[in-house]
C-alpha cells in the first residue's frame, strides 16, 4: 500500500515509527544470536509510549494508536525493519495474536482481567495449540490435549510443544478437545490459564534458530490442570472456528514484519553494491548484481501488495481473507527468504559473518515457512479451495472446456 493510500493519521504514525526504529531501536539491537532482555525491552517500550508509536494495532481503549487491520502493514512493516521493533511496539507474536482474537471474543471481565495488562505491555503471553506427534501440528484435528467438566469449571490434561513465548508468559490460550456438554457441541475449546497455575509446567526448551520472539518455543505439561468455568474463552466446543480468528491476521502479521526485515536485508545489500567495485566498476552498476537487486525488488513489491489486499479482505470479509492468508504466507516466507539470500549474496563473505546481521535474518525468517503452518500444508489447503472453486462454478453453469482435453471423456 502507497503511503499516498493511507489516511493522513496512519501515515503520521509510519514516519514516526519509521524514525522511532532508526533513531532508538537500532542502536539497542543485540548481538547476533542473542535474545532481548527483559531490562531492554521495558526501556524500548517505555519510548515507545513516549513517541506515540506503542501497540498500534491496539484500540485506543486499551492504550494502543487504533489502526483498522486494514492499514496494519505499512507501520508493522516499519516496525520490522529490526528484529527488535516489533517487541519494543508490542505488536510482536504471540502477544500480537492473542491481543487481537482477545479483543474480539473475550468477555469484558477477560479483558479487563488480560487483554489490558497485554496490551500495556505489563505481561507477555503465550498460544498452547501445537502437541508432540501424534497430537495437534499440521493438522489440527489431531488435537489430544483433553478437558472435562467437573464441579465448577473445567480439568485439563495434555501435552504442548513449540509453545511460542512460554517462558515468562503470565497467561496461556490452551486448545483443548472437549466432550458434547451443556448444549455446547463436541470439539475443541479454548481455556485462558493463569501460568501461575500449579496444573501447568514449562517444560525442556526447544533450540531453535530464531531469537526475535520473547520466551522462545518451549514444552508445556498440562497435568490435573483446574481452571474455572470463566476461563473459557469464547464459547465452549467452537476453539477451531475461533483460532480462524486469531490465525488469518497472525499469519499476515508476520508477513507484514518480516518484509520490513527484507527492505532492511536490501538496504544493506544497495549499500554494499554502491561502495565496492568489482572488475574495475561499482558493483551496483554490473548485471551479476543488478539482476539480484531487481529480483529482490519484485519480491518486495507482490509480497505488499499480497499483504495489503489479504489485509483489505481480512478487514471486509474475515473468512475469504483467512482463505487469502494461506497464499500470502506461503509467498512472503519464501519471497524474504529469498531477498535475504541474494543480499547474502551481494554482500559476498561478510554476508555470512556476524560482521553483518544478515546471517542472522536468515535464521529468523527461515521457520516462518514451518511455522503458522508449514507451507506444503497451505499449498494442499489452496490447491483444494481451488479446485473446489472451480468445480462450484462449473455446477452453477459456467463455460467448461475440459471435457475437450486430450484424456478428457468426450475428447475428439
């Protein structure tokens, strides 16, 4: 979306959070490989409120600027121009999901009692959806963790992995299958459970590549956990329509951050290509480098404009638009992957040393293509809509030339 698009309060807020990143927040970026402290981030955030630039996603209600989801992804892909940015405006996963499917469908209690805190930046949570294998991955209706009903609420049982933001988190958003019970149909639901609960246990880390989400990707024991009946989240039996609600604008939010990464990943790369020469010219000025510049280039110009019309639908009509995610996901992932590759490329050996961050992009923005979702999974899931598309409108009368294919019945 052209900055000229967007309503003249959205675009004020973009040019500060574009100078709040590159005046505070690049300055206090860690080394490479290395996590923000919990110190650093109170101070970047607290900046943040004094700039006018904190949770921008967030109602005003609540503390944050009010920008529609519409126009998130100019200011979130600003805030992604570090990998830092995102946690210092509080717009960063898990936390940024939660706030929004929270907003949505929580009572007024629940809010008071969570989102408010969250959204001030007071707490951080955490999303228990993803089981060992057998359990809830890929495919969320293998889901195992299990609730039933018992005296007053409800005592959950399961086993979680890759719980984003566990350590530390002060609240879990747990999927649970749970029995057909007081007119509230067989499924999944979602519980808010208090990590101070003596039924839920942070279990081994998970090692991963990634070091720009707080509390990392841990195992989560959900053993004899009691939680009362207003901890439900929504209504009992529907967790899967709702994680609909929460996991269409999350997959988008990524795409939108991780794209400020790769106008960040180009930016060095132009930088680089304008100073070296290479055969006795600048670098920028030779095809070999010209043609990864302009690659990346496109890559940069449909991944925002994917966004911007996922975001638009999202806004307008939320199950087309969740529909519409599962594309963007899959093509920003690898689209920023691959800008991130070519300025590896362009940048030559320091590419790959920590003398420049960009090795450190690639470990960021390489699980984005697993997690959310693994790829191959989103592309059956298109693949499928497609075809089930197409054969819709074929039903309803449109013109259908297969049947004149080679193989086709009634081929001539």
């Amino acid at each position: 979306m052209s900055p000229s698009d967007l309503p003249p309060e959205v675009e004020e807020l973009r040019l500060r959070t574009r100078r709040f990143i590159r005046e505070v927040v690049i300055d206090a970026e860690p080394a490479p490989g290395e996590r923000l402290g919990q110190a650093a981030r109170d101070r970047l955030q607290a900046a943040a409120k004094d700039a006018g630039v904190f949770a921008p996603h967030v109602p005003r209600e609540y503390g944050g600027q009010g920008v529609p989801l519409a126009h998130w992804s100019p200011v979130l892909q600003e805030a992604g121009y570090s990998p830092i940015g995102p946690s210092a405006l509080n717009c960063m996963a898990p936390d940024e999901g939660n706030m929004h499917m929270l907003h949505l469908i929580a009572t007024e209690e629940q809010k008071k009692r969570y989102l408010a805190p969250l959204a001030a930046g007071e707490i951080r949570s955490c999303f228990g959806m993803t089981e060992p294998h057998p359990g809830a991955g890929s495919d969320p209706a293998a889901l195992r963790t299990e609730a039933v009903r018992t005296d007053g609420g409800w005592i959950i049982d399961g086993h979680k992995r890759f719980t984003s933001g566990a350590v530390g988190a002060a609240f879990c958003v747990v999927m649970a299958r749970t029995p057909a019970v007081d007119g509230a149909p067989e499924g999944a639901t979602m519980f808010l459970v208090d990590m101070a609960n003596p039924g839920i246990r942070v279990g081994e880390p998970i090692h991963t590549v990634d070091r720009a989400i707080d509390g990392g990707h841990p195992h989560l024991h959900i053993e004899n956990c009691f939680v009362p009946d207003d901890a439900v989240l929504g209504e009992a039996g529907r967790g899967f329509r709702y994680a609909q609600v929460r996991l269409g604008p999350a997959r988008l939010t990524h795409c939108m951050r991780w794209l400020g990464l790769a106008r960040r990943s180009l930016d060095i790369a132009l930088d680089r290509a304008g100073r070296r020469e290479l055969f006795g010219a600048p670098l920028d000025s030779l095809g070999l480098a010209q043609s990864l510049i302009a690659d990346s280039v496109i890559d940069i110009e449909t991944s925002d404009a994917i966004i911007a019309r996922t975001a638009a639908l999202l806004h307008t009509d939320p199950k087309a638009g969740s529909a519409l995610s599962s594309v963007a996901k899959v093509h920003c992932s690898e689209a920023i992957f691959r800008v991130i590759d070519r300025a590896v490329q362009i940048c030559g050996g320091d590419g790959v040393s920590d003398g420049l961050p960009l090795a450190q992009y690639f470990n960021e923005v390489r699980p984005f293509r697993i997690y959310d979702g693994p790829n191959e999974t989103h592309r059956w899931a298109i693949a499928r809509r497609a075809a089930s598309a197409r054969s819709a409108a074929v039903r309803a009368g449109e013109p259908y030339r297969g049947d004149a294919l080679p193989g086709r019945s009634g081929a001539k």
